[in-house]
C-alpha cells in the first residue's frame, strides 16, 4: 500500500520506481541472514525489517552500507548501527515516560517489581531513576509463571508468593510499578487488596505494558476471563473502586479513529497479491469476526513513506538525476538513515506522533490510563457489565515533563493522591507520641517569655534612646579613625578639580580617614573657646544619623574635643559638585544635568519634610557625588555649632570668606533672618546658574571678587534692579529653555515669599527629562555607555598604539637576531647551544678593498659599504637562511639554522650566491662608477653548534670546523667565482638543479690538499628566490644631509687650535639667528646659552656662514687665529670696516641673549653706522639662514 502511494505521487521520487521483494524468515535469525545476503546479490537496496531479530541482520546491512529501518524489534544492541532505525521503540524507551510520570506525582519513592524478560527494563529504570537523585525502597526480580514450577521456585505457589511478596515490602514504600503480564499483575492486586493495603487510598500500582492493545481490551487490566464470567457486574467485586483507582497503566498510545480506515485497507491489501492472506469463512456459523491489524502495519508503512521522503531530499541535492545517480545514493545507507534521523520526528499514519533519538530509535508514544466512569458497557462474550473503565488521562515525556488534560485528572483512591512516603516515615520515625502534660508545658513558658520579651524591650527602647540622645551611638572615639593623624584644612586627594584652580582647592575644608575598615571624610568645626555639647545638639545628632535617602550623605558620628568636633560622614568618590563644575575634562550632557539637578532637588525636598525643616547652608561644595555618579546632600544641620565655629575674615581670610557667602540669599546677609527654607531655594538658583554655565557662582556677571559681588547682591535698591548672575549663557546652554529661565529668575527673587517650593521646581523641570525615566540609574547607564564607547576609542588608539611601538621594537630585534631567539629571549628565557648535523655557510669578500678604502673617504667607504649590503640583505630576503654578521667587506650567511629545513640549505646559499654574483656584476660604486667589484665567494656544508654569547650587544654565533673550513673556501676562491667545497658539491648532486666544474685540489692552510669546485650555474629544478615584501623594513643607515657642515674637521683643522678645546657633540646648541642684519630676523635662538661656571676667556665658537667656517672663535682675545675672518675678500664699500673687538661684542651679545642695540652699537662704533648696510658685510655675502654654534670647554 505504501509502494503504491509513493510510485503514484508525483512529488516524491517523481523519476524512481520502488519495486518490493520480500521474504517470510519467521523471525530466525539464521534464514533472515541467507536471506538478506541473496537480497544483495540481486541489487535490493533497502530493507524493511526483520521481525523479533534485528541485530545480527543489521551488521549483515552495515557491511554493504544499505539502510535496514525495522517495524517490528526491540533489540537494543542494534542501535549502535549506524545505518539502521527503528520505528518500534526499545522496551527500555518506556522508561522515560515512567520516570516523568513519577516526577509529576512527586512519587521519588517507589519499588520495582518485574517478571522474567522485564529485567533489562528494570536495570534501565533503575538507572534513570538514580541519574533523577530518586529512591528505589525494592528490586524484586521474579521468574515467568511458566519457569516457576520447572524450577522449584517460590513462585510456583502464586498466591502463596505473591502473598509474602507484599508482606514483606508493604511497610517500607507506598508505590508499586509492576513489569510483567498481565496475569501476574492482578494476582499481585489481589494480594495487596487481601493486606488491606487499598482501604484508605495509600497504595498506587503503576503497571507498564509494551504492547499496543484495541481500547476496549483495558478491563483486562482490572479482571481475567474467568473473574468476568463468574460475575454480572464489577460492582459486585468489594472495594472495587479503590482497587481500580489504585492502578494506572502505561502503555503505548492507542491509535486514532483515522487507523480503523488504515485497518480496513490492510486487510484488503493483505488478500491480494503478493501475499493472498485467505479470510476465515465464519460467515455459516453467523459469527461477525474481523482480524485486528496491529500496530506494526502502521509502523511498516511508516519505514516505507519516511524511506521514500530522504530519498527523494538527497536525489533533490544532486544537479543531475540518472540510473548511476539513484543507485549511488540509494546505496549509501549511513546518509539515508542520518537523512531520517534528522527529522526527529514525523505523523503516523496510527495518528500519533513519533519521535527519533540520536540513535534512530523511537522514543515512542506513551499514554496513561486510569479508572474513569463512562457509560455502563459490556463484553459480547459475557454479561458482564460496568460502569467504569480505564481510559487515558494524559501523555508523559521525560523532556516535556507533562501532557496532562486538567478535564481527565485521575480519582484517587483516597481524597488526594496517595504520598510516596507518610508524613511521619514509612514507621513513624519522623513522629513522636506525646501527652498533652508537655504541650501545656511549652505553650505556658512561650507566654511568659513572650510578655516578659515585651516588657524587656520596651524598657530596651527606652535605654536606647537616651543612650542614643548621650551619643554613645553617634559618639566616635578619636581612636577609631586610622590613616591621617594631621586633620587640616586639604584638598581632597581624589578632586577631579584641576591643580591650577585655586578656588577649587580652597573649597574642599576635608579629609579623609578609615572608621572600622571605611573610607569616610571628615569635617572639622573650630571654636576659639571650648564649646559645650548641649542635649539640643546631641538630639539633633542622633536626628542626623537616622536620616537614610539616596541623595541625602549620611551622618556616622561625631568626635568630640574641647576646641573642635570632627563630623565624620559617608565619603563620595566623586568629589564635590563643585569640583565637578570646574573640571572641563568631565562633559556636562543635557542628561547629566538633569540628573544633578534632580538629585538635588529630591535631597532638598527630603530635608524640607523632615524635622530640620531647611539646609542652611547650601552651596555647591555641600553636594558631593557618589560614584555611582548620584548627587548628595551634605553639611546640613548642627547650625548652633556651624554658627559658632571660628570662621571670620581673618581666620580664613577676606577673598574665602566672601566667596563662601555667594549662596547666600540677600536677606540673610542683611541679618534680617538666619535660615529658611525659602534661603535653599535662591541657592539653589545660583547652583543651577553654576551648574549650567561652569563659570562660577555669579560668572560673567562683570565683578571679579567676592566681596563685591556680596556687596551687590546685600544692597537693597529701591528701582527694579537686582544684582543676580547673567542669563545670556544659560539662554545659549543645552538647556537654556524659558522653563528653566523662568524658574531660576523666580528661585533667586528678591521677596523670599516670591520664590517657589521644591515641589513646584520639580514639577516644571520635568521638561528637562524629555519624556524619559526619572530612574537615576537608567540614565547613568545611558551615560557610562557612551564613555564606554569613548573609552573604548581610546583604548583602541592607544593600544594601536603600544601595538605598533612594540611591532617596530620586535622588527628591530628580528633584524639584528633570529626570531625564535629573539622571541625566547624577550620572554626572558636563556638561550641553550644547539648543534646543527648539517648546514651551509657563505663566506664572500671584495677583491682590492684595502686599496679602494685607502683611496676614499671614510664617508664614501660607509656609504659603499651601505649600498652594497642594502643590495645583498634585499636578496637574501627571498631565500631560507640567516646572516650571521659582516665585519669590513666579510659577508657572512647561514642556512639550516636556526630553523631547520631538511636538505634544502645547501641549496638556498647556492641559489642565494649565484643572485649576489649576479646582482655584483651590475652594481655600481657611487663615487668610482667605472669599477667592477670583484665578490670571491666560499661555500662549505658541515656540522656547527650556535648560541648567544655575551652580555652587552649578544650575539648570535656559530662554531665548529665548518666555520673555519667556509672561510677557507672564500679566501683561496677567486674573484667573481663561487667556491665549493666536496660536501657542498654532494648535497647539491642530491638537491638536483646545479652546475658544478671540479676545480681540483688546493692546498689550504691548516687542511692540506682539499679537492673543491666552482659553482657555475643552475637549473630551472633549481631553488628559486621567493617574493618578499620588503617596503615595511625601514632603512637603518641615514646619509648626512646635503650642504652641512660640521667645525671640527679632522683632516682640516689647523693645529694651533688646542683639541682639549672641543667639547662633546651634546654640549652643541643650535641656533636660527641670522647674522645678516639687512633682513630682521625670522627666529630667535631655540636653547637659551647657560654661562653658569663657564669662563669666557675658555670658551670659542664654531660655526657655518655663507664665506667659511668660524672655527674656534674666542670669546675674549687670546691671540687665537680667526680663521673665517682671515678670508673674507677685499670690499669696495666706502664704509670704514669693523674692528676685531666690534664683531667680538657683537657675536657675545648674541650669545647671552641681550638686545641687539648693544650689538649693534658696537658694530656702527666700529664703522657700521646704518642697519641697513650693504650685502658686503664681514660675515657674509648671503643671508645665513641657520648657525650652529659650539661650545669648547
């Protein structure tokens, strides 16, 4: 049936035809084995199957990776095998229904009784029972009814063994699950119901059957055949409900009404061919029989319709579909059966839903059937009738934990579920028996305890508070505060002001110390004479230490001394407002703001409400800032003391004092009142002005000190004029709305009755939110985001950078070591000598170097030297090995080392040479272009031990004979030839690729007649030289920059001048003053002249100008030679030249930095009357743009 829906759907294997084989084995393994090996030699390609036996016929399937999907096995070794699934679950599948089943129910208390072949089911319940941290009370494990007798086992006697069974485990656990027949379980019921063990709905038996059964066969469960017919009725059996209800049933999910349809297909289908199953001819006798189709028919259909789907997936994925194509696809079983596992789950054509596991086998489709009533109902075979029956109340599943209809709750046998252990233990050791003597005991001692703990805390209550009011709470010893025993007036270490602000540091009036492992800060109130603590103060003190608010500072303590009382309060990170304020490197958002104001305005409405009624002193150094960046309210109340305090213009002096009176409102510097709530509202006006312009209390405003500003604001005009703070930048800040000037013009009025309350502030300053939150901590978020992300900026920059310094530190390194020893010695390891079986070294020189050095400058010898090693470290770039050092002409490489690269090293220096040799030939020498170098090159391949010798400038050495033997070789070659040595020659024959001449043997010193050979060429087998970027490898080598010239010349310089007169190259200051008066000077002297202990009469100075160098000009006359004045050329200028001592004046007043009048005045004394003199000056024809002058100590 399920062939002939796949072939006639055109949307699944639309170009494949299944065609069925089949054979009946009777589920033997041995005739299913012959039968699927001949199946494989007639080109089967699947199978369905086997019945009862699977495993041995599922590795036969393995070995020719053809998929087998069986319907009807519960073998659970078969689901190690890769290329077979199962639709039939495994019998311990059933497990994990029953295990969520108890979960549900809370039953983590239970025992296991099982019957013969249930004993793997039990191990496996067992299992998943303890892997559930549940208790297991009993394992019974029994034999079949049918091995009882055979073996002489207790069990043969049924109701005698089943009798003790029970009365053996009945006291120690309340929940049964029975795995077995059917049979055995209603003889086990029936024991159970003979112990009375169902009389009040203690007991639960929890039965598993495996077996998909029709619906109505599930009295079978409750009554055998014989019980049914001996009765008309169930209600006829006693205390049958509360036997029946004490059962459940777990068993595979019955089918839907849409299987009787599938049903009565089969049996057609089963009549034709190829099976031509004959139909019983009852119908003479008048017997209406129709044949039950069980569930493994829907389970076959199903391994057929889910085989056809994965085909047809993979044939879809290939991009041409042909006979080869089908049959190599159809043939790869491991890919048909993951193809099948993947879906995980799919619709039976049962109506039920079926769910793979990772193994391919089905997890199954378990109900729960319980007592129910239903309509009265009745068996054809007998006269049997009831009105109750067991029906599905719900499905479990270990990883959906429940399914359960609230309509089908189970009826318990009892008036709630049964427990899986008594409240009291299975033998009442969780209870003890006692007497009503004890109880009356207890009951009259927890009454006298109670009034006596009453009266005991109200007079506690009554201590409390006068210990409270005395201050032995708010009361601190001196002792207890540790970490700064000098308490003056400082600035706060951790003010985010910046150390140039003075005002900001005269703000701060604290210090911080540790209370009981806390940073606090601390206050310090003077008097000028002792000051008594009276009990309107002390009260006030405890007031303050049980204030607790989010934007009020908390107040831990006074320490009382006789001239002064330290007020120690919670310390805020932050700072103070103020600091804040002044601190330009913080961003003041519109958010952030908003956030202080309001913060402060919750704090002011706190203290408003509360028994202190006002501030009294608010400022915007009296709000610190946490940090979690919330803004309190601190150095509030305690006026008496505050007032009383040693604070008058000379004590603190004139500009602080006044500067602490700029909150002030005007009426309480005319003394007309000392403190009012409407005194904090016009200061707060003036901290909103601070806040939101950063200038300062009363900036812009045009007056610069404090005293007169306080002078303005306490005079009382009789126009409209009031002395306030400017509005044009709050007009041009972020939130310089009307709403806010508004409120802050009325806060600050002249009349205390005009300003507004808090309250009234609140509400119209909600503007400045925007319809966000008010919660603090939601804005602060936003905000710590956003310097996160600066943050994160910068970091990255400055990680780039780091990174960068260290990417240039380590190129270096590379440069002058071989990467893993410079590596390993960055990490701060030694590096050990290592030996080295083979490798090849390259020695070369320049032929006549000694000559064309005699007959060059050192300079063009240097930058020679350069060019032709920059040519030779480019080259050796693209080929495997390492330069060991060039001393002089001497070039020496390695290859082999550090790294070894098996047998190539031979080759990378033979490749390497002949690139050199090359690129000599056409090289020219910058200042002899006509001369050829001749490079001698030696090569020799032998064993060396390297490592790093030294301590200052570590190097990378080699030793060993094949050192000195390379050295030989490059010193008895010849010019433009390369010399090998024997052992070089036979690595390259092995390598391949290279043109080797036998040059003979030649007699070396220290190694007699050594026969060797000339390198001449090479082949496309040859090593090649590998691309290599080389822009990023910075140049070492600087060349002197053109047109300058240095004073001390050795090849020049005469010898009058004393050399101890030269002082070292970093005593030289440059400067860029002209000497050419003509043209005003463009730049002054960059480094001031020192002439701290210097004696002029020691000193000269050496220079460049436009006609020769000054070389060691004296600064006082020695009779020293002038040698650049000696030079200058006869001028035809009519002028009257200068004297010695008029330049010498001159060039001294350039040096000590004076004024150019005196220079110059000594210059027209000496003939020069006109700054604007001619080109034919001493110094010079052409303005000298820079002059470097010397110092000779």
């Amino acid at each position: 049936m399920a062939l002939k829906e796949v072939n006639e759907d055109r949307f699944i294997l639309p170009d494949v035809n299944l065609v069925l084989r089949w054979n009946d084995t009777k589920g033997e393994t041995v005739e299913t084995t012959r039968a699927i090996t001949d199946m494989v030699c007639e080109g089967v390609l699947a199978f369905f199957g086997p019945e009862d036996s699977c495993y041995v016929e599922s590795i036969v399937a393995q070995s020719r990776n053809l998929p087998m999907i069986s319907y009807k096995c519960s073998d659970y070794r078969a689901s190690s095998v890769p290329t077979f699934v199962r639709l039939e679950p495994p019998d311990i599948q059933v497990t994990k229904s029953v295990i969520s089943l108890l979960i549900y129910y809370n039953w983590k208390k239970f025992s296991i009784i099982s019957e013969g072949q249930w004993s793997t089911v039990a191990d496996s319940l067992k299992a998943e029972a303890k892997k559930y941290n549940m208790t297991l009370n009993h394992l019974e494990k029994t034999l079949e009814y049918y091995q009882c007798c055979p073996h002489r086992d207790p069990c043969c006697q049924r109701g005698t063994f089943w009798y003790n069974l029970i009365r053996d485990t009945k006291n120690d656990t309340r929940i049964y699950v029975h795995l077995g027949s059917v049979k055995s379980l209603i003889e086990m019921m029936s024991s159970m119901q003979a112990h009375g063990l169902f009389d009040k709905g203690e007991y639960m038996v929890i039965h598993i059957n495996l077996i998909t059964d029709p619906v109505d066969d599930a009295e079978n469960y409750l009554w055998d055949r014989a019980m049914m017919e001996n009765r008309q009725s169930c209600s006829e059996e006693r205390d049958f409900l509360n036997r029946g209800r004490s059962l459940m049933v777990v068993t595979p999910s019955p089918p839907t009404k849409n299987y009787y349809k599938f049903s009565k297909d089969v049996r057609i289908y089963n009549t034709l061919q190829p099976f031509n199953f004959p139909t019983y001819p009852f119908a003479y006798l008048n017997i209406s029989y129709v044949k039950f189709v069980p569930v493994y028919a829907a389970y076959l259909y199903d391994s057929v319709k889910l085989y056809a789907r994965a085909l047809d997936q993979l044939l879809r994925a290939e991009p041409v579909i042909n006979q080869e194509v089908v049959e190599r696809v159809a043939s790869n079983g491991t890919k048909i059966i993951e193809t099948i596992i993947n879906y995980k789950s799919f619709q039976s054509v049962a109506g039920v839903n079926i769910k793979l596991d990772h193994n391919g086998d089905s997890e199954g489709n378990f109900s729960v059937l319980a007592l129910k009533e239903v309509p009265p109902w009745s068996k054809n075979s007998s006269n049997f009738t009831c009105k109750y029956k067991l029906v599905p109340v719900g499905k479990f599943y270990l990883a959906d934990q429940k399914d359960l209809p609230v309509d089908l709750q189970p009826d318990w046998p009892g008036k709630t579920k049964p427990d899986a252990e008594p409240s009291c233990g299975y033998n009442n050791e969780l209870c003890r028996e006692g007497t009503y003597g004890p109880t009356v005991v207890v009951i009259t001692l927890g009454l006298v305890l109670f009034c006596t703990s009453v009266m005991v805390l109200s007079i506690y209550r009554k201590w409390k508070i006068e210990q409270e009011i005395e201050g032995l709470l708010w009361k601190i010893d001196r002792l207890e505060l540790t970490g700064n025993n000098d308490i003056i007036s400082s600035p706060s270490k951790l003010s985010l002001v910046s150390a140039t602000s003075i005002e900001s540091r005269c703000q701060m009036f604290a210090s911080t110390v540790k209370y009981k492992g806390l940073v606090v800060r601390i206050k310090e109130i003077k008097f000028s004479r002792k000051k008594d603590i009276s009990r309107d103060i002390m009260k006030e003190m405890r007031l303050l230490r049980e204030f607790r608010h989010d934007n009020i500072n908390s107040f831990i303590g006074a320490v009382i001394e006789p001239m002064k009382i330290l007020i120690i309060t919670d310390y805020c990170a932050k700072g103070s407002l103020y600091d804040i304020v002044e601190n330009e490197d913080i961003k003041l958002d519109k958010m952030f703001i908003t956030s202080l104001v309001q913060d402060l305005i919750r704090g002011m409405i706190f203290l408003h409400n509360s028994a202190l009624i006002c501030h009294g002193n608010l400022k915007s150094s009296n709000c610190v800032v946490t940090s979690r960046w919330i803004l309190q309210v601190t150095d509030f109340g305690l006026h008496e003391l505050r007032h009383s305090r040693e604070n008058d213009e000379l004590s603190i002096g004139e500009h602080q004092y006044f500067r602490s009176l700029l909150w002030k409102a005007p009426e309480i510097l005319r003394n007309e009142q000392k403190y009012s709530q409407k005194a904090d509202v016009y200061a707060f006006a003036i901290i909103l002005h601070e806040i939101i312009c950063r200038r300062g209390p009363f900036g812009g405003c045009g007056l610069e000190e404090p005293k007169e500003i306080v002078q303005q604001v306490k005079r009382r005009d009789s126009g409209e004029f009031i002395f306030r703070p400017s509005l044009d930048m709050v007009r041009e800040s972020i939130v310089g709305n009307d709403v806010v000037i508004g409120v802050m013009k009325e806060s600050w009025a002249e009349s205390p009755d005009a300003r507004p309350d808090f309250h009234n502030i609140r509400t119209r300053l909600k503007c400045l939110r925007d319809g966000k939150r008010p919660n603090i901590m939601d804005q602060m978020m936003d905000m710590m985001e956003i310097y996160t992300s600066q943050l994160e900026d910068l970091v990255s920059q400055r990680t780039a950078e780091v990174e960068g310094e260290r990417r240039k530190t380590e190129d270096l390194l590379h440069r002058m070591l071989p990467a893993p020893v410079a590596k390993r010695l960055t990490g701060g390891y030694g590096i050990e000598p290592e030996s080295f079986d083979l490798v090849t070294i390259y020695f070369s020189d320049i032929v006549g170097f000694t000559a064309l050095s005699a007959e060059s400058t050192p300079l063009q010898v240097v930058n020679f030297l350069n060019d032709l090693y920059t040519l030779f470290d480019r080259i050796i770039k693209g080929y495997d090995v390492y330069k060991v050092e060039t001393i002089g002409d001497a070039y020496m490489v390695v290859s082999g080392l550090p790294i070894r690269n098996g047998n190539n090293h031979a080759g990378e220096i033979a490749s390497m040479s002949l690139d050199l040799l090359a690129a000599v030939k056409n090289h020219k020498i910058a200042h002899r272009p006509k001369e050829i170098l001749k490079l001698r090159i030696g090569i020799h391949t032998g064993p060396v031990v390297a490592g790093v010798v030294g301590l200052t400038m570590p190097r990378y050495c080699l030793f060993g004979d094949t050192v000195n033997t390379a050295s030989r070789m490059e010193s008895n070659g010849e010019p433009l030839k390369i010399h090998i040595s024997e052992q070089c020659k036979v690595a390259l024959g092995k390598l391949g690729g290279y043109k080797v001449e036998p040059r003979g043997p030649v007699n070396m010193k220290g190694k007699g007649l050594v026969n060797t050979f000339w390198l001449v060429g090479a082949t496309d087998q040859a090593i090649k030289r590998r691309e290599v970027d080389l822009t990023e490898l910075p140049p070492l080598f600087c060349r002197p920059k053109k047109g300058l010239r240095y004073a001390a010349d050795s090849r020049r310089q005469s010898n009058t001048i004393p050399t101890k007169n030269f002082c070292p190259t970093s005593s030289t200051i440059r400067g860029a003053q002209s000497l050419d008066q003509i043209i005003p000077p463009s730049t002054l002297l960059r480094n001031t002249f020192k002439r701290s202990n210097l004696s002029l009469q020691e000193k000269g100075v050496s220079g460049t100008v436009g006609n020769g160098n000054l070389v060691n000009i004296p600064l006082l006359e020695e009779n020293k030679l002038w040698r650049s004045l000696e030079t200058i050329p006869p001028t035809e200028s009519p002028k009257k030249p200068p004297t010695r001592s008029s330049v010498r004046s001159w060039i001294l007043g350039l040096f000590n930095n004076t004024s150019f009048k005196n220079s110059d005045a000594s210059l027209r004394k000496g003939g020069y009357t006109d700054l604007q003199m001619e080109r034919e000056t001493i110094v010079s024809r052409t303005i000298s743009i820079s002059v470097y002058f010397q110092m000779f100590h």
